[in-house]
C-alpha cells in the first residue's frame, strides 16, 4: 500500500504544482477549454488543494493511524475525481486530450489503493 499511496502523492504534487504555475495550460489538457478571469484563480486553488492532499497524504517510514487517514483521504479523492472526470467527458462533452487518461488513471489508482490497502487476513478476488 505505501508505494501506491507514494505514488498517487507524487501525481497529485505535481498536478498542484502544474495548476499553480500555469492552469490555462493544464486545462486546456485535460478538458480542451480555455480558462478566463476566475477560472485562473479557481485552478490556482485547486493546484494549491492538491499540493496540500500530497503532503497529507505522504506515506510515512511505518505504518502508524496518520497513514491510514492519508489512504482514506486520497482513496476518496481517486474515486471521486475519476467519477468526476467520466461525467465531464461524457455528460460535459468535455474532449481535452488528457480527459480519458486521466480519468483511467485515477480510477485504476483508486483501484490499486482498494487492493493493497485492504486490512491484514482478509483475502483477495481471485482471478
């Protein structure tokens, strides 16, 4: 579970770092649309919630119950932002060229975090 929950950490820095420093750009790549006046700041924002989920929810060196609130925190985020993103492309009509992976990448992230974050002694689907 600690290099998933590493993992979603380190995409979702450098998505709030992206948003930060250019939300026009990071837009445009995910939805195809242009952002103006406070749109720039709402995507600010969001990269600046993003920055803070990542450091929240940043593994650390052993198991401890923060750990545990960091793998709940960026499960429900995964979840919710994938489901989220499918509704823009498909409700939305939404057809920015990252859109689609984006919204895989989330959902099979909030995947992995369910498979490898599942309590000791309880066993797994198998295929």
């Amino acid at each position: 579970m600690r290099k998933v929950l590493l993992f979603t950490a380190v995409v979702e820095l450098g998505t709030g770092a992206a948003l930060i420093a250019d939300p026009g750009f990071v837009v445009r790549l995910l939805l195809g649309a242009d952002l103006a006046g406070a749109g720039v700041a709402a995507a600010r924002c969001f990269g600046v919630a993003l920055l803070a989920l990542a450091v929240a929810c940043w593994p650390a060196p052993s198991t401890t119950a923060g750990g545990r609130a960091g793998f709940r925190g960026m499960l429900a985020y995964n979840a919710l932002i994938a489901l989220y993103l499918v509704e823009l492309g498909t409700v939305g009509k939404m057809t920015g060229t990252l859109l689609w992976p984006a919204a895989i990448l989330h959902a099979l992230a909030a995947l992995a975090l369910v498979w490898t974050g599942r309590p000791a002694g309880t066993s797994r689907p198998t295929a």
